[in-house]
C-alpha cells in the first residue's frame, strides 16, 4: 500500500510541469454536466484541486462566488491568471483552508483518484452547507466513437503495466470506488447519482496529440519516446481524417458525472 501511495503522490506531483499546456489543452467538461452538478441557486461553489483553472472558468460563469483549491503552486500561477474572477488558494482535499458549511457546492474534475477518501470526505462534508451538494466528474476522450477508441489504443502499452483495463474499465471502477468511498460508515452523504453527457471540442491534429502528452503517465515517460509516440499520434489522427496543416475538426469528449447532496 505505501508504495501504491508513492507512485499516486509522484504522478500527482507531475502536473505541474506541464502547466501551460495543461490549461492550453485540457477541455473543460461538457456545459451540461456543469449545469448537472451545480445545486439550483447556487451562490458560492469550491473547485477542488482545481488544476489550471479548466472548470472554474466555467464555474465563475455560474456561480457569483468561486473559490478554486489547489495544491501546486505551479498550477495556482497559471490558475490565478486565467481566472481573475475566483479566489485561489493554497490546500488539498484533506486539508481545506475554509469554514465550515461556507459552499452549496464542491466540484472535482478528473482528481478524485488522487485523494486519501477517509480524509477528504468528512473535510469536504465539513466545508458543504448542509444540503448541498457534491459533484464529481471526469472528462475523458469519447472512446465509444470507434475512430476515437482506435486512436487512443496508442496509449494501450503506456498504460499496461499499472492500469491494463480499457478507459470505459478504468472510469467505471472510479465510479465504483467513488460510490465506496461516499457510502462509508459515517460518510455525510446521501444517496450517489451518475450520468454522463458528450459534446465536442474544436481541434487540431497537433493539438490533439499534445493533449495526451498531458496525461501523467505520458509525462513521466523519458522525454524521446514521450516525443515519438506524440508524433506517432499526430500522424496517425491525420492520416485517419485526412488533416492537412492546422486544420481543425471535432474531437469528441465524454464527461461521466456523480453527485450526492449533504445530509
């Protein structure tokens, strides 16, 4: 177990390191699934491990008051100038710098695999009013649009060793551990609901390749054959959709979603 511990805390350290790129090439999730995990009347919501501000743009769309937490100080520089609008500070899952019963709504983007859930949950249980609500979401490659799927396999041996289920495999036991973790014996949550919504994004080919040079297993591989496989799925997504130069086309996004209110 401390050495599972070690690999999650040295692969959540990553991200860092690519901050830019992150907030240049990590999509937001779906409008839809913003609006889904939001409670109605919403007035104050927490991005929690925030990253580079991916949603909580959105959020500050929705919501007139949005804190972001997060914990790479690389990731809150850039997640501070994107987002003028939120208030960004320094905490973890665990930890939260914040009142008790200040939030309607506490959201987490494709960062729940990166908690200890018996900390994090009575801590975000503490920050939540009571009734409101948790929201929990990972936005992933649509890999059940076959052309997505086949381009996508590339990552296949980079995954093999630690993770050798498929992406559908992969988010459906989170959303199992997801449902373990909030059903706990003295857990201040309630029922989980699920569902998942799909949308598009504008791309290019270039583009596209450089977002799974994002992911932390691709960027912790040594830097020339993390260097080979981008190209090699750069050209593969062009000759597969017959891309020339910065031509843009639509990548297609899945974001599958969770909520359980406060009790």
């Amino acid at each position: 177990m401390a050495g599972q511990d070690e690999e999650r805390d040295r692969r959540a350290g990553v991200f860092g390191s690519v901050a830019e790129d992150y907030a240049r090439l990590r999509p937001a999730p779906c409008e839809e699934a913003v609006r889904w995990l939001l409670p109605d009347g919403s007035r104050r919501a927490l991005d929690l491990a925030a990253g580079a501000g991916t949603l909580t743009r959105l959020l500050t769309e929705a919501v007139p008051e949005v804190t972001a937490v997060e914990p790479d100080g690389r990731m809150r520089l850039v997640l501070a100038a994107r987002c003028p609008g939120a208030t960004v500070l320094e905490g973890t899952a665990e930890a939260l710098p914040l009142p008790d019963g200040r939030f309607d709504a506490v959201v987490v983007a494709s960062a729940w695999h990166w908690f200890d859930p018996v900390r994090a949950v009575p801590e975000i249980g503490r920050v939540l009013r009571p009734g409101g609500q948790l929201g929990v979401v990972w936005n992933s490659l649509d890999v059940a649009v076959p052309w997505v799927a086949e381009w996508y396999a590339l990552l296949r041996p980079v995954h093999a060793a630690a993770a050798p289920r498929e992406p559908a495999q992969r988010l459906a036991s989170r959303g199992v551990q997801l449902r373990t973790d909030l059903n706990a014996p003295g857990s201040p949550f309630g029922e989980v609901e699920e569902h998942a919504f799909t949308c598009t994004r504008r791309s290019t080919a270039g583009d596209a390749a450089a977002l799974l040079g994002t992911y932390s297993r691709v960027i912790l591989l040594p830097e020339e054959e993390r260097r080979e496989l981008l190209a090699k799925a750069e050209e593969k997504l062009r000759d597969r959709l017959g891309l020339v130069g910065d031509e843009e086309f639509d990548l297609p996004f899945r974001s599958l979603c969770w909520r359980a209110a406060r009790a």
